[in-house]
C-alpha cells in the first residue's frame, strides 16, 4: 500500500484555508457546508450533470446520504455547497485524498468548476495528502480537459460493466469443493470488511479503509438488508464475498473481493453467478465497477459482462511535502 499524505502536512495557519480561498473565488455565489436536509438538492445537481456528461442519470439519494453518514467525514469541512439565488447549483467534497465535484450544465463557464477542483485539493493537502485525483467518465470531456488543463495527470482506468438478464436464467453458481456459499451471518461483519478490505489494499496507491465508514454504507446503513451480503466460507472462515445491492432498473454488485489464498478456484465466478440469479427475473441487468488495479476485468469478461463506461483517474500535486 502507498500512502500519499506526507510527513509535514496540515494547513499553514499564515495562508488562507481552502474554504476562504473558495469563498473569495466565488464570491458571487454562496457557499456553504451542507446539511442533510440537502442530499434531494445535491442528487439533483449530481443527476443534471450525469444526464449531460451520459445521456442518463444514476444518482439516488442513498447514496448521497450513506456517504455523508461516515463518522469521519466532516460535513462542515469536507463538503461543499455553491447556490445561485438560494438554488444548489454545484457540489464538492473531498475524503481521504479522493475530490468530486459536479456543476449544474446551467452553471458552466462561470469559473465555478476550475474554483471546485482547486478546494478539493488544497483541502486534501490540509489532510495531509500529497497527491489528490478524482475520477471521470470518459464521456464527460469537459470535466476531463478541465483536470488535464489544471496540470492532472492520469493514474488507473476504471469501467463499469453490465450483464443483461433479459435472456434465460444465468446459471447456478457452482463454488469449489469444501467452499459453502451463504448469507452473512450477525457478527461477521468485521471479518467481512477485513476480507474485503486486505483484498482490495492489495492495490498500488490504496489507503486502508476504516470499519466505521465502511459499515455506515453497507451493514450500518438504513438500506441495508440481508440478502446483500453473501460469503463463501471455508468452515467458519469467510474466504470471499459479495455486497449487492439494487437501483432503480438495475442490480449492482458494490464489493465482490476473494482470499488471496483462495483465488483461481472459480470462488468469484461463483459469487458473479449467485448475484446474476437473486436479480434475474426482477432487473434487466447487473452492473458493478473495477479498475485496472484490481487484474479482474478477464473474469468478468469471460462471464458474460461487457463494458459500458469508461473512467479515468486523473491526480494533481496538492503542494504539501514538495
């Protein structure tokens, strides 16, 4: 793992922090940090410019709201907020080295996404991190030379990919010999998270997840349910899993993730599979999200997945440790 925060980080209390810098920025604007009577107004500006940048919207207010829920994200510092006339016209937040940001379409061309980009990663060097990114569709070109043009450079690849259900029922899953697969059962969601967790860490430039922000959009969170998390399990072991869930006109796999111990066994293969059967006859589809870090893209290729949308990872110095 690699850590991008530097050793003599934090904010110069002689310089002007992030936010003030924002605020005077975008001084024809209101900003402000957001409360959760806010995640309707963020969704829709989020949606807006999905629907620009894709020709479709994915947002839903869960989501928003599940994130806002993690114990470490500081609403009053992380998030941001522009309004035009009281009406939420762009978003952004930063957390643990990660920037988003979005503009409403009718919002473009008024410096506030340039003003956006620079805040998230003056606000990530505040964390204490050296290096800062967020990542875009392929489809978005405005936000992609936007980045370039602010001096980012490109780190991984990411896609998302589809398996149609509109055909005949996908097949059984067939888990190795010895290997059950089940529902999670209560008290193994910390083994799960530390399943999951050690697998995806494995990864160049990924900070390790904390428990409690993990929970808080998965076991913890008002949505969950029990059908969401399947385990393959070695005896008592967890030796790979999947976290499901379902949006509107769309099953989606969250987190899929195996035992470095237990891989090329067919143990993912397998968990794709159940995943296929609990949203056949119910979704049209099944989409979930990997990255070049991860070497999966094969396996789901080979099963039936195609890709629908490519993202690219863009990153730029915060300043901090140069």
């Amino acid at each position: 793992m690699v850590d991008d925060r530097a050793p003599d980080s934090g904010h110069d209390g002689r310089m002007p922090s992030a936010r003030q810098t924002l605020e005077q920025r975008l001084s024809a604007f209101e900003v402000r940090s957001p409360t959760i009577a806010d995640v309707g107004a963020v969704t829709a500006v989020i949606r807006a410019a999905e629907e620009a940048a894709h020709g479709e919207a994915e947002m839903v207010d869960d989501e928003i709201s599940e994130a806002w829920a993690r114990p470490t994200m500081d609403l009053a510092s992380d998030v941001v907020l522009v309004l035009d006339g009281g009406t939420v016209v762009a978003v952004a937040e930063t957390y643990r080295g990660r920037g988003d940001g979005y503009v409403h379409p009718s919002h473009r061309g008024r410096g506030i996404g340039t003003a956006l980009v620079e805040w998230w990663t003056s606000r990530a060097g505040e964390h204490g991190y050296a290096i800062a990114g967020q990542t875009v569709s392929d489809d978005d070109t405005g936000a992609l030379a936007l980045l370039r043009g602010l001096g980012c450079t490109e780190g991984h690849t990411s896609w998302i990919l589809d398996y149609p259900l509109t055909g005949a029922r996908p097949e059984p899953p067939r888990p190795p010999l010895g290997i059950d697969l089940r529902l999670l059962e209560p008290g193994e969601e910390r083994a799960l998270f530390h399943l999951i967790d050690d697998a995806f860490s494995e990864w160049p430039d990924r900070e390790a997840s904390i428990y409690e922000d993990w929970a808080a959009s998965t076991v913890d969170a008002p949505a969950w349910e029990p059908w969401r998390g399947v385990v393959a399990a070695d005896g008592r072991e967890l030796v790979g899993a999947a976290i499901l869930r379902r949006y509107p006109g769309e099953g989606w796999v969250e987190q899929i993730a195996v035992a470095q111990a237990y891989r090329g066994r067919g143990i993912g293969r397998a968990l794709l599979q159940h995943a296929f059967g609990v949203f056949w006859g119910q979704e049209p589809s099944v989409g979930l999200s990997t990255d070049s870090r991860t070497g999966a893209l094969d396996l789901y290729l080979h099963v039936g997945m195609r890709v629908r949308r490519t993202y690219r990872r863009l990153r730029r110095p915060t300043g901090i440790g140069a």
